[in-house]
C-alpha cells in the first residue's frame, strides 16, 4: 500500500507498506512519478476541472490531452484508477482518493503489486481491499475537516 501525494503534474510517494508475500514490489517512498501515468496521479489529476487539467499540460498535443480527459472522466465514474505496466514493467497498481471530512481530496492511496499477480480477474479483489483502507483512513481524517 503506498500514500501519495500530486505536486504539478507529478506524484510523490510519501510512505509505503510492503507485503510479505516472497514476490512483491518495494518501497517507493520517495519515488516521483508522472501523475498521468501512476493510478494514484490519476484519481487525483481526475478531481480537477478540465479547464485545470489543461492549464496543467498545456504542451500536451490535443489528441493526447482529449485521450487523458476520456481516462480521468472514468476513473471518475468508477471511482479507482489501474495502472497497468505504465510506469513500469511488471508492476500494475490501483488506486483511490484520500479525502478528508470535507471531501477534499488530499491524497491518494494505491496498491502495487506484480503485474503476473494482477489480472483482470484480480482487480475486484484489489478494488476491495483498497475501497476499504480508503475508508477507513477517512473515518479517522473524518475529525480533522481542515486537514
């Protein structure tokens, strides 16, 4: 499980938890990543306004821009966002905004693992188990509002 927060049109990972499992991926804290790219950066980058997303690329060909757009309005609707091989090979993740008592978004949370152990068949088990740390990481942001 990683915590992660989007600075620009990148994400710093602040701290991580490893799984004890013999094949895992490992620490990132302090690893920078594309937002775009990154599941994390993606569910965070999709909480912006499309007009804020444009002033964030505006040397990103439109074709592209329109592409990333598409990505992020699902990611709205679904609700988490997969990142499948994109900033590394073999690793995929998926993630989820962080709010706090508000529903601001602070941060995102995500899970990393080896893309052999995340298939189409496994994203519903992640899904849950992320849905469920996100929830209650915000139960207890949920007295500080102004965090």
């Amino acid at each position: 499980m990683n915590l992660m927060l989007r600075v620009g049109t990148e994400v710093r990972f602040l701290d991580s938890v490893e799984s004890s499992q013999i094949l895992h991926v490992g620490d990132r804290r302090g690893t920078i990543l594309p937002a775009r790219r990154a599941s994390g950066g993606k569910v965070l980058l999709a909480t912006l306004p499309h007009d804020q997303l444009r002033d964030l690329y505006p040397d990103l060909p439109d074709h592209e821009r329109a592409t990333l757009i598409r990505e992020l309005d699902d990611v709205r609707a679904r609700g988490y966002a997969l990142n499948i091989d994109g900033t590394e090979r073999g690793v995929s993740a998926i993630g989820a905004t962080l709010r706090n008592g508000n529903g601001t978004a602070l941060a995102a949370l995500s899970i990393s693992a080896p893309s052999a152990r995340f298939g189409p068949d496994r994203v519903g088990f992640f899904a849950a188990q992320l849905k469920a740390a996100v929830r209650e990481a915000e139960q207890a942001l949920a007295d500080f509002p102004d965090a």
